[in-house]
C-alpha cells in the first residue's frame, strides 16, 4: 500500500505511466526528476503519511524502495 501511494504521487507529479514506477526505480536517474521535482515529491509524501522527512535523510532517498522503506519505518 505505501508502494501504491509513492508511485501515485510519482505518476502525477512527473507525468508519468504508474505502471513503469518499480521499486527499483531509481528518482533521479530513471525518471529525470530534477531536485525541485524531489523537494515536491517529498512534500507530498509528507502531506500523504503524516511525516516529516528531515533535508539530511533525503540523500539517502535515491530509489522508490528507499522511500517506501523510510516511510514503513517512520510511521506509527
């Protein structure tokens, strides 16, 4: 379910099929996603989980499964 949510807010805010967002999906790299594209993204997934995500873990933030996995670890 956190996949599904990711790759929704993904699809829409870059534009993009859902059904070609894996977890192995690499954000910057696979889908062009610019920082600004990232920042928004975050921001959205924020609003989505109830989280918030410090500036210094969105580094580690590179593929759709490290999202999910940060998500899945810092919601109640």
């Amino acid at each position: 379910m956190v996949f599904e949510k990711i790759r929704d807010i993904l699809a829409q805010q870059l534009d993009l099929d859902p059904e070609t967002v894996t977890m192995e999906t690499d954000i910057a790299e696979d889908l062009s996603a610019d920082s600004l594209d990232v920042v928004e993204m975050l921001m959205s997934i924020e609003d989505e989980f109830d989280v918030e995500i410090p500036d210094d873990a969105i580094d580690q933030l590179k593929t759709v499964s490290d999202v999910v996995e940060y998500i899945q670890d810092h919601t109640k």
